[in-house]
C-alpha cells in the first residue's frame, strides 16, 4: 500500500507544534477503535497534553488493557488545537462526543472505512485495508516511530478483532507481516486471544443464550436477524457492549446471507449487518445514514424496536430480489 505521504508529514507537523491534543473514537466501541486510540494515547503521551473521548462503556475483554480513568466522561466545551479521531466514518460517530471536533482547530482522520468521504482537515484513510490498527501501524512505521510492548499489544488488538481473527477477506500479506513483527515486540497472542475471547462472565453468556435463542430465519432463511432488548440488559446486568458476536453466530448459518442484529437503546435502535457471498451490506447501511465495509455495517434509527425491524427487513428482502 502506498501511504499518502503529504498527508502523514501534515499530520505529524501539527501534532509537533500542537500542545492540547484529543484523541477520539466511534460511539459503542469495538475492538479496532479502543486498540487504536489507546495505542495513539501511549505513543504521545510523553511529550503531549492529552484528553481521550469514546462515547460508550468499555467491553468487559478490554478492560484489562487500558486505563479507563483517563476517558473523559463529558464534554465541557473545552477547545483543542488539535482533534484525531480513529476507526470514525463521520462526525456523528463520535456520539456526545461529536461538539469536539467543532471546538478544535485541526481535525485529522485516520479511518478504514470505505464510507468515509474524508471529513477532517487532514484525511488519512485507506479503504483497502484489514483495520485502522493496522493502518495507524503503517502511519508510525512510515515515521520510524519507536513501537514499545504496549503500542504493540493495542495495535495487534485493533488488527486481531477487526479481521475476525484474520479470517476475513479484509486480511492481507501484510497484516500477517505486521502481526509478526509485533509478537516480535513481545506481544503474546494467546494470552491477548484468551482474554479478548475466552473469559466471558457468566451472565453475560446467559445474555449471549437469550440472544441468540431468539435467532429468525426469514426469506427461506437467507435473512437471521435477533434482537438484543434492553429487557435482556437489565435480567442479566450486562452493557450492550458485552454481548459481542452475536450477528457473526448468525452468519455462520450455512443458508443465511444477510445477518441482522437489532440492539435496543433507551432512544434509538442500532443495527449491525454482516453478509457472505456477494452481497454488500455497506450499501444498505448507507440507506438508513450509515457505513462501514461491504461484509460489515451498521447504522442507528431513531425509533422504536417494532418499526425497525419492518424498515429494515423491508430494504433487506428488496436487496436480496424479494
């Protein structure tokens, strides 16, 4: 991949002459996001005045890598010279988060998302590849910026979750490169794929049966779509973000090529799409105001549960020829 070079040089030119810094990712935060910031954290915070904003709890797996103490928990309308968002499609991904960026001077996006136009005043997005961990890799590389067992362990997160496990067709040559030279770091992959995925809290496996016992199968079952209500949060005392791969399961179905998961908000309703074959799930996405990538999107609707599901399995059976 060729990186943009003018841009990188922009990028760091402003982070050197830049004191109040904050760096930012997506609301409801996954794996590449959380990696991606923390890594950036803890690469400039020896030489820079740092805040950190995600809007959203931090999944039980992550906990343990990251110093939840140092997220901002609101907005106060402080200015910053400059805002960094990472794994961030738009500005509206930012969440209650989203005024920062109108109160900083300089705005600069890292992103994979083949739905980001470019938002920021500096864009450094690459739609052909795994994860923006691996992109950040690249950036900090291109600037012979020095990797320490930390930065390597946050990258290799964003990169490990975002690929599936480096199942996904988004997987390169050069993720499985860059992997390399990070356990080259000091970076133990079984001990970070144990605890990102193998330490699940009882109640949040008893939320994860919930879920998926309510798995439907529509349009001669090329559709699985499940809901996860806020009845299923408060029963098993769990945050959204806990019950993590529920629409991949649903996927796994052999017929299924649209997979559909609802979440339920106090006053929204997020949907995450993923797809096999063919069909790109980007495209439907874009439909309701959101992004992502052609075998995984999502969006949010600002209405209730039951109306939802008809919108959305509307558009879902007319893409699939219905």
């Amino acid at each position: 991949m060729k990186m943009n070079q003018s841009s990188i040089n922009e990028m760091f030119n402003i982070i050197d002459k830049c004191e109040k810094i904050c760096i930012a990712g997506h609301k409801a935060p996954d794996g590449d996001c959380i990696g991606s910031v923390m890594a950036l954290y803890e690469i400039l915070k020896p030489y820079k005045n740092l805040t950190v904003c995600i809007d959203g709890n931090i999944p039980y797996n992550y906990k343990e890598f990251i110093d939840e103490s140092i997220l901002m928990t609101e907005y106060n309308k402080e200015k910053y010279d400059v805002l960094i968002t990472l794994d961030c499609s738009d500005v509206q991904r930012l969440g209650k988060f989203s005024d920062v960026f109108y109160n900083a001077k300089n705005t600069i996006c890292i992103d994979h998302h083949n739905t980001n136009k470019g938002f920021a005043h500096i864009n450094i997005i690459e739609h052909n590849i795994s994860s923006t961990g691996e992109l950040l890799y690249k950036v900090i590389e291109n600037k012979k910026i020095e990797i320490n067992k930390k930065i390597a362990e946050l990258i290799y997160i964003a990169i490990l979750t975002d690929t599936g496990k480096f199942s996904y067709s988004n997987t390169s040559k050069s993720t499985h490169e860059i992997v390399g030279n990070l356990i080259d770091k000091g970076v133990d992959v079984s001990y970070i794929d144990n605890v990102i995925y193998n330490s699940k809290p009882s109640n949040v496996v008893k939320a994860y049966i919930d879920c998926i016992s309510g798995i439907e199968l529509l349009s001669d079952n090329k559709i699985g779509l499940a809901t996860i209500t806020q009845k299923i949060i408060s029963e098993n005392n769990v945050d959204m973000g806990d019950i993590d791969g529920v629409v991949e399961f649903i996927r796994e179905i052999k017929e299924v090529e649209i997979s559909c998961v609802f979440k339920e908000y106090d006053d929204s309703i997020k949907v995450s799409l993923r797809s096999k074959n063919d069909i790109d799930v980007s495209k439907i996405s874009e439909i309701f105001g959101g992004g992502g990538h052609k075998k995984a999107a999502g969006f949010e609707i600002n209405d209730n549960l039951s109306n939802s599901k008809k919108i959305v399995l509307n558009e879902l059976r007319k893409y699939i020829g219905e």
